[in-house]
C-alpha cells in the first residue's frame, strides 16, 4: 500500500510540481492551498507524512504546527521556508518540525530530505554497511550513486562532486540514455523558480564530464545540440540500474 502524503502548499506551480515528483516516487499525494482546510485534513485524516509551507492564507504553517502537535499527533512534518530564513527554521523545529527545506530547492533534495525524515521517524536502525553493501544504489557500467549519501564511485574510485553536480548526474542516471532537456534538469535540479538561465546546466555539465573522464568507456554525457543531455552507458561494460 502506497503512502500518503499531505503537501499544504498555496503555490500552485510549486504544489503541482511537488505532487507531480512525489507521485512519481509512490506516494499518494493530496494537495490542499489553504492553511486552515490544510489543518482540518492532518488533524482528521492519518498522513505518513506533511511538507507544510510557513506562508499559508487562513491559518500560517506555525498555528497549523502547532496545534498539530498540541493535540498530540506525531505525523511527520517537513517545513517549507524562505530561503536564508534562520528564524523560520529554529521556530520551526522547536515547535516539533522534523525537518525543513529552503525555497528554492531541487528535487533530488526535497526526495533525499523525506527519504531520511521517513528511515528516522520510523524507528529502524539500519546496520552500518560499507557502500558496496548499500542497497539503494544507482550502478550504471561502472558508475555508482548512492543518492542517501551524495556519493559517486567510477570504477571503484571515489569522485567529489559538488551538491548541484550531484544532483545533475543522479537525474541523468535515473533515465539513462533518455534525452533531457536543459528546462527537464533546471526545473529539477535548481527549482522551477531559480532565476538564472540555462548557461547554469550547461556549466555543470561540462564540470561533470571532466570528472567522468576517469572512465569515458564506460559512462559519459552526449550533449543534442539544441536539445539537451543524455547519459551514455556502454553495455559491455555490465550496467544495471537499481535503487
């Protein structure tokens, strides 16, 4: 049985967006714009988990918080937030938020934040185990992500990738030798609000194909002129993709 997430959000293309992604992972998402129609559904309906945006018409994301947890209902909460706004984060979490996330965000880290605040409220623990003992790992010829720990490995070597690099090269292994385009990984990746423009993607993935030299037979980014990006693994080098 899929779980159930509530996303009290009044951005429309930001809900859609959310709903869409999470959909996508599993979840059966509901989508609610106003705060206190947001709060009546957590308070009286049982959710795995609530992303809850601070600015809300009708009752804000704090009130709603708050008497959630007044109340006594543990559900796990993600907080919504400006970014750069430390004052909304620390209240927040003090009023019983699990975790938070800063507008704008990619995918890869909204789905990272709720894949950990899911393992945490669960009460699982997890032995230790070595990378080559993950279970959720991308493996691609000889390329493997292990997208809970933004590590890369390239033929056993370990590559350091900045965070939005990460991000690019995780979006392009989930959909290998499938062509995305420049808007696919900046909506994904930098948020369908960022401001800056496509010469951003394209930056990154030129950092990342320098880094992805250390095995070109194996794994490497074709660009389509005009297009976009796509993932190149070589068959013979034994890929697979699981996560």
């Amino acid at each position: 049985m899929s779980q159930r997430m509530l996303v009290i959000e009044d951005e429309p293309t930001l809900s859609r967006l959310l709903s869409y992604n999470l959909t996508q992972e599993g979840f059966q998402v509901e989508v609610e714009e106003h705060g206190t129609a947001g709060y009546e559904k957590a308070a009286n309906h049982e959710y795995d988990l609530i992303l809850l945006d601070v600015m809300l018409p009708g009752m804000n994301g704090f009130q709603i918080l708050e008497k959630l947890r007044g109340s006594g209902i543990t559900t796990p909460i993600i907080i919504l937030t400006a970014k750069n706004a430390e004052e909304e984060v620390v209240q927040g979490l003090k009023m019983g938020a699990d975790d938070y996330i800063t507008k704008p965000f990619g995918v890869s880290e909204l789905l990272a934040r709720v894949s950990a605040v899911m393992r945490r409220v669960s009460g699982h623990v997890e032995e230790v185990k070595t990378p080559d003992q993950q279970g959720n790992v991308i493996s691609l010829g000889q390329l493997e992500i292990y997208p809970e720990k933004y590590e890369v490995r390239l033929g056993g070597q370990s590559i350091n990738l900045r965070p939005k690099e990460f991000e690019v090269l995780l979006y392009l292994a989930k959909k290998p030798g499938v062509v995305l385009t420049r808007d696919d990984l900046m909506n994904v990746v930098w948020g369908f609000d960022y401001i800056g423009g496509q010469r951003t993607v394209d930056v990154h993935v030129s950092s990342l194909r320098k880094k992805l030299e250390l095995d070109p037979e194996s794994v490497h980014i074709d660009s389509i002129r005009g297009v976009g990006y796509k993932l190149v693994v070589n068959p013979k080098k034994g890929s697979h993709h699981s996560i």
